[in-house]
C-alpha cells in the first residue's frame, strides 16, 4: 500500500479519534476535536496532491478516498444531530446521496471502471467541510464562553443557529445536485449493468 492510500485510512481512524473527542465533556475534547478534524482534511489533500505529483494514483485510491470522505463528513453531520444543532432530514439526505453514488461506484468496479470523484462533487464536499467548521467553530465558542473564558450570549444562539441552517441548507443543494450530476455522468454504467 503507497503513501497516498495509507493517508486515506488514517483519514478514516481519524473520524473516530474526532467523534471521540467531540463527545468529551469540556472545552479541551471540543478544541482538540477540531484538531483532529483539521489533520483528516488534511490527509485528504496531501493524498491527492502526493498521488498526482509521484504519479501514485491507483483504482485502489480512487474507490477509496471519497468513501473515507464520506466516513469523515457523515461521522460529523451524525454528531451534530445528537447534539441537537442540525436537523435530522438534512443528514438524512446527505446520506441517501452518498449511499446512492456509492452504488455507482460499487456498479462500475463490477464493470471493470473504476469512477473517480467529479468537480460537482468536489465542490459539495468543499461546502459540506465550511458547514462542519463553522459550527465546530460555534460549539467552541460557546463552550469557551460557558468556561467563561470568551465572552457569550443567549441573544447570539439565534443568529449562529439561523446561519447554521442557511449553510446546511446550501450545503444540502450542492450535495443533491452533485448526486445528480454523477448519476447523469454514469448512466451509461445502469446500461451496461442492464445489457448484462
């Protein structure tokens, strides 16, 4: 296993390290919470960039770095449901999406094609990523303010929980019309799945 596909499954550890951290009680799992999400996303870009630069890309890489990225942004959405911040249909959807183009993919090794992530997709995933580190960045703030360490008030909780929602709302229209996308792309895989 190359470099690149050995940062993608330490994306994956990773998510549980984060969901780990985040369910800790006080500031420091919050704040080290966020550490931890910042290196997976990392690990995301330096896979990629090592894998295109040493020319390292494999079909292995291609299936699995957007499932780990999926682990890691439905792991965070999944949370901020439990913890009452985002409203459960939205990951709901999320996760009927990932779980549809996961097929596709799944389709397409049984056809001997192996299908990589599409720029629509990566920009869902780039609006998925804002949407989860703004609101770590609120459950921070408000946890350092409840530790009285930064300033926080109640008539500030409407304002961030009403932005959280308009960007969980884009973050759900980019992600729908990223599936759709793809699946448009890759019809022809149902085709050839069909003739078979």
């Amino acid at each position: 296993m190359n470099l690149p596909n050995r940062l993608t499954i330490l994306r994956i550890v990773l998510t549980f390290v984060f969901m780990f951290l985040l369910f800790s009680p006080g500031l420091p799992g919050k704040v080290f919470a966020l550490v931890a999400f910042i290196i997976a996303c990392l690990t995301d870009f330096y896979d990629g960039y090592i894998a295109r630069k040493y020319n390292l890309i494999t079909d292995l890489g291609k299936l699995l770095d957007p499932i780990a990225d999926k682990i890691l942004v439905i792991a965070a959405f999944l949370a901020f449901v439990e913890m009452g911040i985002i409203p459960a249909w939205m990951v709901v959807v999320i996760i009927f999406r990932e779980l549809v183009i996961t097929g596709i993919r799944i389709i397409g090794v049984s056809k001997g094609k192996v299908l990589a992530a599409s720029m629509a997709g990566k920009h869902k995933t780039v609006s998925q990523m804002v949407s989860i580190f703004f609101i770590l960045g609120v459950i921070i703030i408000k946890e350092a303010g409840d530790a009285g360490i930064l300033f926080w008030s109640a008539e500030l909780e409407p304002f961030l929980n009403i932005s959280i929602y308009i960007l969980m709302l884009i973050t759900v229209a980019l992600t729908l019309i990223s599936g759709m996308s793809y699946f448009i792309k890759n019809k022809k895989i149902f085709g050839a799945l069909k003739d078979g």
